[in-house]
C-alpha cells in the first residue's frame, strides 16, 4: 500500500492547477472594489471533462481538489471522491487522495461534476466575491502522474453548462426551519447518463474559462491561492460513508385527483396530495413492483426504512419518457394535514425511458419515502431504491455494555444518532436541517470521546465554530444561511462551545491548538460583561437565550446564564493558568468571584435550590433543575447544599415537563412561538411547588452536577427515560420529550454518561496523561467496555465484587468506600468492599 497522500506532497503554497468555470457563464469584472453577493445568485451545474493518455501508471498519483459549492469527480465512469466539507468561504478545504488506483494505461477520463447552490443553504454560503472569484462556480484540480507530469486545471478541460437542473422550487420555501436543505428537481431527458465515461462524445462541448482573481493587489492570479477562498486547507476529517440501506416495507395506493403541475416543489407536491381519497392500497413484499399510472389519477409509493437513514437516496426505474417522480423524505408516515416537523425535503425525477438510474447529489434523512407517479400513462417498474449512507466512520474498539438490556439499548441508540448527526460537522439532525449549531455540537463531540476511536471531527467542531462575529459572539449556527445573515444569535451557545474547548484540553492537551482557541473565548466571555450587575450577576442579557426548549425563565437577572458564564469563565482560568497566561487566569478569576459572591440571591431554602431568575428586584418562584444543576457545574453552589439540590431537583415528585414551543402533535407550535416573539411566557405549572425538567439537550449539565455532587450512581435510573424514543422500529434518540424530531445528536447524554459516569472512565490529567477510574454502576450487577484515549483502549470490567482495569497509561482509582490510589499503567484487578 501506498503512503498516505499528504499536503507535502505539493507545492509549498501556490497550486500547480487553474480556477475553471463553464464557458457559458463569462466571468467579467464588474463593481469598483467588489462585485457584491447575488441574493438571487442561480443554482448552477457545471460539467467537465479532461482526457490524459499515460503509458504507464504511476506507483503513485497525489491528487487534490476542491470547488465552490460541491463537486463529485469520477475518473473512467468510477466514482473517486465528494467535497469539499462545509466551511466559511475564506476557510475553503480541499480533498487530496491517491488518483493510481483509478487510472490505467492507455485513455484516461477524469469527470468532474459542480454544484454551485447560489443562494445560502443550511451548509453552505456565499463568499464575498472580488471583481471576478467568487460569484459563481468554480473548480481547482491537480495531480502529480510522475513521469507524465503534472495534471492540472487549465482552458485545456472540456467543460458544460448543464440545464438538466431546475431551481425554480425555491420559489415555493415557506419553511424557515428545514428550508435551507436543497431540493433536487432532474430532468433525466436533457442529460446524457454515460457523460464520465471514456466513450463519451465531447467534441460539442466547450473549452473550461480560466477564471483570475481580479482586485488591487490580486495580481489577477488563476490559481490558488487568491481571495475571497483563502489559503486553502486540507481536508481535516475522514472520509464519509456508510451501509446501503434498502426498504422494510413498501405499499402501492392509487389515489384519485390530479397532481398540480404548476406547484414547482415535488415536497408540496407530495403534501398536497396527502388528503387525497386512496382508491386502493396493496402491500408489496420487495422490490422491484410494477405499477399501472391511470390517465386520470396518480399512484403513490410509500417506502419504509425500517428505521432513520442519511445518505444519497439513489434508485432505478423503468418507465416511458416523461414519466415524473415526486419524492418527499419523512420520519413518520405521510398524513393529512402534515407536520411542520416534517416533510421538508425531496426530489423530482422525469424520466429519459432508458438508462434511469439516478442518484440524487445532497444527503438526506429519512424513515420513509413518499413517492408520486404521475405524467406518464401506463405501466411504470420501480427497480430498486435506496440510501447509501454518508456519515462519519466510528473507529472499532470501543464499547459498553452492562447487565441491563434496557440501558444497553439506549447505548447503542446514542451512538447511531450522533453517528447520522455526524456529517462533514456535527449537525442537528439528517431528516430536517442539517445545520451545524455551535451549541448542540458539544453533545455530539463528548459522545465521540467516549464511543469512537476517530476524534477528529469533536476537534474539527472548534475549528469550524470559530468564527465570531464584529462583537466577539459567536453565530448560533455557522457555515450556512444563519451566519451569513448576521442576524441575532444564542449567546449562551457560545459557553457549550466554550466547554468544547474546554474538553479539547483535557481529552487532548494540544497547547497550540487551546493557545489558538484562546482569543474567541476571551471575546465570547468579555461579551457578557456589560451585562453584569454591581452584585456580580447578569441582568437583561439581550439577543435570544435559548439555554433549553425546557421552559426555563431567563428574563431580567438570571441565575442560569450567570452560572453558564462562570463555568466558562472557570474553565478559561483553568486552561490560562495551564498556558502559563497568568494575566488572563486573573482576569477570569476576578469577574467569576464577582459571579459568586452575587449568586446567593436565587438561593430559595425552602425548597433547596435556586430559583431561575429574579424580575424588578423580586425573586421569582420559577425553579427549573437547570438552575440548581449550573449552580453546582459552576461551583457557585457552596458544596455543602450540593448534594441537597440534587435531592430536590431530582425528585420525580417534584419534575413537570414544559416547553415554551412544544406542541401537542409532536411540532413547533405556531402558536407558542409567536408568544415569545411578543414576550408572553405563560406560566402553566404550579411555580411554588413543582420544578421544570430539563429536555434532553440539557440534561448533560443534569447529569454532570448529579455526578460532581458524589450521586452517579443514581444516573442509571435517570438514563431509563430516554427509552421512551425506542418505540414503533426508531432506534434513535429523538429531540425532546414529545415532540420534535426522532433524531437529534444533541439528546444522547446517556451515551457519554454511560462511559463517563457508570464504567467511570475520564482523563485525570490533560490529554490522559493519568486516566481517572470510578465506576458507579448503581443498581446494576455489572458493567465493562472499551474507553478510546490518545494512547489506545482503555479495558474495564466492573461488578459488585471487583473491578479490573488494563490501561496504557497511569490511572487514579476511585471506589465508594476506599481511599483514592494511585497505580501504574497496565493491568490490575482491586477487589470491590
């Protein structure tokens, strides 16, 4: 096997290979300075072709490549690689690969599909373009054949503009939630299925535009790097992939009533024709079916996963010319009328009458496929379908696993839902809005430290979070139409990433990775402080505080956001005081003093924790276990009522489930959140008595405050609540408790706690340099898994009798009822008493 292709193996800086755009789009200088961002740019689809002889193929064949917006390169008819990852426009990545296996003696075709989305979507904005660069398309390419010499991107590829494409279904968006997921509309009539193929027929194609980088002081250079793409950076992540997963189930019905043809989105399509009256139904045990379209009338198609999928849903049909497919991707079964939590993305498919095999280019999550046939009168054969999945790879090795089926189920669902959350970036969820929130990530990334083995894409979320506004803040969601609108953010997603950077030091000690992360975190918490009291708290914060969809109350002086704060500012002082910035660690810990002394006002003894805020100078009865449970995360709670406040807010008598924006039909509810944008919380629970409990985003700050207060071995009874997603064939871990999604990385706690908390396995200095062994299984009989660290597994088996640990570094042992010990790496077996 060949050496890993690396970014030595090309020119220090400047790149061998050429911008290239399609000759039918002339790029021509236009503006003074800058020719200004499109807020109508076009959905753009570029092809290219390039044609290289090579008498031999070299041993190997470094190669790399990247695009604005997404490209798919195949080399003779054979897919290669997908890019690039998302990124802001000035921190653009390119992919880089080893192009031998590929290749042959003789003719050669590299192929090269780009698709410039225009408009911002979930994962994607646009640069700032200069005169030239940047307001449209465009494609760099190069790769080292040894003794042929350099391939490269230049006027000598063939290159077309494609019009098989149509974006007008962005005219029919009215969803301001999932809306920023590209819809696909194909005609298969106006494209050439073997156009990567050696045998293709080019000649009518024209020749690739160079296109320069023309500003002052752009020397007009063609190749990278030049603005508004930055220096370029390699691709920082693994590649993605996944199983090809195929239907459960699949049921025909023949509806009567026509499909309105001037509704341009196949998703309104498909919604529209929900309430139509089903003439007959028949189950169909495997694919491929045949159906017979009425001229009157249409057939619809609805296909079951078997459970939540993301990837490339990809399928063969056999119809005449003309016939369309209207796809619709859904978590639940269609129904009339349809949620807004579903029902957002899909396809159009209009068949060419042969070779109609398609593969729709954006990833998409789905349980089930909602298919209109219609357009074409006659029999119409559904071959196959599919979802190639595209996710994140998790590295063999690590595992949990206890006495408890129950539990063992929740492990595994936690894994499988961050895993289809784990993109090119963590993400909210597949099947919704794919959009990279800097606060959910934090979830995902402690999840990847405690189950995978491939911890790059927990750092990669730093990186690509890392990008503050004017003000310091940092956007709620980056690379995507959010951060590109510069509108208002969460604040307090800002301290979860904050504690993201926080984990990176104690997970892996990179110094100049933290030392570079520094400067945003001190922003970030400088941000806060026109908002603290002369008390040392926080009042009136402005911009949406989020915190959690549990119904938490934040207005006037809040005790959540100043304990928020203070663990940030904590955890700044820490990795400051480990930087040797003793400057920096003393201005952390001035204002987080500040913090505490003023903290004591929320306290309420009567009840044993901490109300959530105070209104006017009148503490408010409002308690949710979030104030209590960021008290202690914070250390603002002395540590003599911790363990009291986690008997109260963990009291099952006391815990009420409330939402400002639930609904009762498992959506959004319109109605909740024009409330809150008018300022109207309703207050529907008994506030003297009961405390609101946190959803499951949160309840990691639960459960670390219940395990800080000496209580993880009551977590395995806490975690139980989360089977309560396992139902009806989903085994992902959904969003909140009733209603939302049925897959949100942000809610799988349980799984990081598991490893954590109940086997006990955490770093005990930076980067597990000595690891801390703890376990507390509660009322299980057992537990044992596999725990990734920088220097390999670390093994643990935990019962009621003994507990036996084989780890490649030191560890720190600590059992209920001994005395902390000290042991050296390697194996050892401590009896339990």
């Amino acid at each position: 096997m060949s050496a890993a292709v690396t970014a030595h193996d090309f020119p220090e800086i400047r790149w061998q290979g050429h911008w290239i755009w399609v000759p039918e789009e002339p790029i021509k200088p236009s503006g003074p300075l800058s020719a200004g961002v499109n807020p109508q740019a076009p959905e753009t689809h570029g092809l290219f072709r390039k044609t290289v002889h090579l008498d031999q193929v070299p041993d190997r064949a470094p190669a790399r490549i990247t695009a604005d917006s997404r490209y798919a390169l195949f080399v003779n008819g054979q897919g290669v690689f997908r890019g690039p990852i998302r990124s802001q426009p000035r921190r653009l990545y390119y992919d880089l690969f080893d192009l031998a296996p590929y290749l042959q003696p003789g003719e050669n075709v590299l192929a090269v599909y780009v698709k410039y989305y225009g408009t911002p979507k979930s994962y994607w904005m646009p640069a700032t373009p200069n005169l030239t660069l940047g307001k449209s398309g465009i494609l760099v390419f190069e790769a080292d054949l040894g003794a042929a010499g350099w391939l490269v991107s230049d006027a000598s590829w063939k290159a077309r503009k494609s019009d098989a494409w149509s974006d007008e279904w962005r005219n029919d968006i009215e969803d301001p939630v999932g809306g920023g997921v590209p819809i696909e509309v194909f005609d298969a009539r106006r494209f050439s299925h073997d156009w990567h193929d050696a045998g293709f027929d080019d000649s009518g194609w024209g020749a690739a535009q160079v296109v320069p980088a023309m500003h002052i002081g752009g020397f007009a250079y063609t190749q990278p790097p030049t603005d508004p793409y930055g220096p370029l950076s390699p691709r920082p992540i693994a590649k993605l992939g996944g199983q090809v997963q195929t239907p459960a189930t699949v049921q025909v019905e023949t509806l009567d009533g026509q499909v309105d043809t001037s509704v341009a989105s196949p998703v309104k399509r498909v919604r529209a024709a929900a309430g139509l009256h089903v003439k007959r139904t028949t189950p169909v045990e495997r694919l491929p079916v045949t159906v017979d379209v009425p001229s009157i009338g249409m057939v619809r198609l609805n296909l079951d996963m078997g459970h939540i999928v993301s990837g490339f849903v990809r399928f063969e049909i056999q119809a005449q010319a003309g016939t369309v497919l209207d796809l619709a991707y859904l978590e639940e079964p269609l129904k009339d009328p349809t949620s807004n939590i579903d029902v957002r993305a899909g396809t159009r498919y209009i068949a060419r009458g042969e070779n109609d095999r398609f593969q729709v280019f954006d990833s998409n999550g789905l349980r089930y496929a909602s298919i209109l046939v219609h357009g074409g009168q006659g029999s119409v054969t559904l071959q196959s379908f599919a979802v190639q999945e595209q996710v994140y790879p998790w590295g063999e090795g690590a595992r949990f696993t206890c006495d408890d089926e129950e539990l063992n189920r929740i492990f595994t669902a936690g894994i499988r839902t961050v895993q289809l959350c784990s993109h090119d970036s963590f993400i909210d969820c597949p099947t919704r809005e794919q959009r990279a929130w800097v606060g959910d990530g934090v979830v995902h990334q402690m999840v990847h430290l405690a189950t995978n083995r491939d911890w790059r894409l927990a750092w990669h979320y730093l990186i690509l979070g890392n990008s503050p506004r004017s003000d310091g803040m940092l956007p709620m969601s980056v690379v995507g139409e959010i951060e590109a609108s510069g509108a208002f953010t969460i604040p307090d997603w800002a301290l979860h990433w904050v504690h993201g950077v926080y984990n990176r030091y104690r997970f892996s000690a990179d110094r100049d990775v933290v030392k570079g992360l520094m400067p945003t975190i001190e922003r970030v918490l400088r941000w806060y402080v026109p908002y603290q009291t002369a008390d040392g708290v926080l009042k009136d914060v402005i911009e949406w505080n989020l915190v959690d969809w549990s119904s938490v109350l934040v207005n006037d002086t809040s005790s959540i956001l100043t304990a928020l704060w203070a663990r940030g500012l904590r955890e700044y002082a820490e990795m400051a005081g480990w930087l040797e910035e003793r400057g920096s660690q003393r201005w952390a810990e001035g204002l987080y003093e500040q913090a505490r002394a003023g903290f004591e006002v929320f306290w309420d003894e009567a009840r044993g924790s901490y109300v959530d805020h105070i209104v006017d100078g009148e503490r408010r009865p409002e308690m949710s276990q979030l104030a209590g449970a960021s008290a202690i995360i914070s250390g603002l709670a002395p540590e003599a009522r911790w363990g009291r406040i986690i008997d109260t807010i963990t009291d099952p008598q006391r815990l009420v489930v409330r939402s400002w924006i639930g609904g009762n039909q498992g959506e959004y509810s319109q109605e909740k959140t024009q409330k809150q944008i008018q300022g109207m919380y309703e207050i529907d629970w008994d506030a003297e008595r009961q405390i609101v409990l946190a959803e499951p985003f949160m309840s990691y700050a639960v459960h670390d405050a219940v395990a800080q207060a000496g209580k993880a071995d009551r977590l395995p009874d806490l975690y139980r609540r989360w089977s309560e997603f396992l139902v009806e064939g989903y085994d992902t871990i959904g969003e909140c408790w009733g209603w939302g999604t049925h897959v949100h990385g942000w809610s799988c706690t349980p799984t990081r706690d598991m490893i954590f908390y109940t086997l006990g396995v955490m770093p005990a200095a930076p980067g597990y340099a000595k690891a801390r062994i703890a376990p507390r299984l509660g009322r299980l009989a057992w537990a044992k898994g596999n725990v990734p660290t920088p220097h390999g597994l670390i093994a643990v088996e935990a019962s009621v009798e003994r507990v036996t640990v084989d780890s490649p570094v030191p560890i720190v042992v600590d059992l209920v009822g001994q005395p902390v010990r000290d042991l050296p790496a390697g194996k050892h077996e401590i009896a339990v008493q």
